[in-house]
C-alpha cells in the first residue's frame, strides 16, 4: 500500500493563516506589524525564486517586508553596515540575508553579525547553541517545520531509529538536535559513512538533505518507515525531484513528503512564525 502524504504546502497554508490572523490582532491591538528584512546580495536564480517566494508569504500574513536587492559587487563591508542598521531599527524583527553569497563575502561572519534575536533563520551560533541545551529559542527554519509535519503523522517520535542524511548546519545538524530533544534515537549520516544502506534500511524515521537527486534508494527504506525529503534538485529535462527515490520509497513508507510541495512550504511557514515570536517578545 502507498505511502500517506505529508502535504507541506497544505500544512503550510493552516500556519499562514493562523499567523496572519494573528497579525491582525497585534494591529488591533495598536501593536507594532511584524517587520522582516530580506536581503538578496547578487542574482542567483534559485536564490532569486527562493526570495520571491518569502516576500510573497510577507505580504500574505501582513507583514511589513523590507527588501534589499544588492548588486554581486556589494562588499562585505558593505552588507556588515547594513545589518548593523537593521539591527538598530525597532520596526524590524528579523533579518534573513539569502544564501549562498557571492565568494568574497564570508557567510558565517555575516551571519554571527545578525542580532541573534532577530535571527529568524536560526542559524546564529547563538541560537544553535540554545537549540543544542534544550533552551531553544530561534530555531533553524527547515529542521523545525520538518517537526511541525512529523506532528501531523500523530505518530510518537520517542525511541525511534532516525536516520539524519547529510550534515549540513542548516538542515542536518539542527535537525539531528531537533530528534534528539523529543527523545528520538539518532543516527547522522555524511559523505565518509560507511555502509548506507544498511543505516538507512533500519530507520524508523529517514531524513535526507544532501542537494543530490535520488540518492536515498526506494529499496533501502525500511517498511512502514517515515521518510522526509528535505533535497530539491532540477534534473536535465527540467523536472524537479529530491535526494530521496520517491517513486519507490512511497510503496514502502508510511508517510512520505514529495518533492515539491513537502519541505520547501514548511521552511517559508517557519520562518514567518519566527519573525511573528519576535514582535510578540
């Protein structure tokens, strides 16, 4: 029998709504609108789409969008300045600066530059760090509304087998300390594991975030197993498909995310639940 769906695009769509009512309440209530500052430096397409996309879902919720477009040549000096001045203005509760950057600019001194409290990706060594004690406070966007589906599955994640593809700092990492903190058993896998398939064969639980198509084999999944797609890859013939073989994989798991409509919704979703806990704080 096929899989169950995890539907991220339907979930996704229930947390813009709640959200935006939310919105709604704070302006009632004369409170501040949720502010979020988007800055894309250069013009990757992917990252071009992926932006389009946040500030749609800004608009959608009633959130005050803020967006820089700066040129590839925009200095690292340059995007310090600024973050320095958003981290300033009251009006803004969180700053996402896209990634990847352009090459001479440094990606992680970027990102400890970002107020941790207004770092709505989660992805300061600040809030990882609280994410690793149990303390959270601004989690990694994807990792998190991946737990947000798992949710909606009703199955207890407590003393699974999960098996965490990739380990990544945005996806993999975080998202092996998200499975920790509900009491998952956790296994992370990388490019020097040995044996594969092996692991991923006795996971209750299979998460894969490693940006290549098709990688997690159908075969490998363990019958009834959960299976979550974080990956997104455009293949030759422009089709979209992510690390896991879903085809196969369906007639196996129990629940299943494809791709696209899974993961991808969930992360916008997540981001602007952040964005809303910091005006609310």
């Amino acid at each position: 029998m096929s899989a169950n769906i995890l539907d991220g695009k339907a979930i996704a769509a229930e947390l813009r709504a709640e959200i935006k009512q939310e919105v709604a309440q704070l302006v009632n209530q004369g409170k501040t609108q949720p502010g979020l500052a988007v800055i894309l430096v250069g013009e990757n397409p992917a990252s071009q789409v992926y932006v389009r996309n946040k500030k749609n879902a800004c608009k959608e919720v009633g959130f005050n969008d803020v967006a820089y477009d700066l040129p590839a040549s925009t200095s690292q000096v340059e995007l310090l300045s600024l973050i320095d001045e958003l981290n300033q203005r009251v009006d803004v509760h969180g700053i996402l600066v896209q990634l990847p950057l352009p090459d001479h600019i440094s990606a992680e001194t970027v990102i400890e530059r970002i107020n941790p409290l207004k770092d709505v990706d989660g992805f300061h060594p600040y809030n990882v760090g609280r994410l690793a004690t149990r303390m959270t406070n601004l989690a990694p966007c994807t990792p998190h509304g991946v737990m947000t589906m798992l949710a909606k599955t009703g199955i207890p994640l407590r003393g699974l087998n999960a098996v965490v593809v990739g380990a990544s700092n945005i996806v993999g990492i975080p998202m092996a300390l998200e499975l920790l903190n509900v009491r998952a058993t956790v296994t992370v896998c990388h490019s020097a594991t040995k044996d594969l398939a092996q692991k991923v064969s006795e996971a209750d639980l299979v998460v894969v975030g490693v940006g290549i198509p098709n990688m997690v084999k159908g075969e490998w999944i363990k019958p009834g197993a959960i299976v979550i797609d974080v990956g997104i890859n455009r293949l030759d013939d422009g089709k979209l498909c992510g690390d896991v073989e879903f085809d196969v994989a369906k007639e196996k798991a129990s629940w299943i995310t494809p791709v696209p409509g899974g993961v991808g919704p969930m992360t916008i979703a997540t981001l602007l639940q952040n964005t809303l806990q910091v005006a609310k704080s």
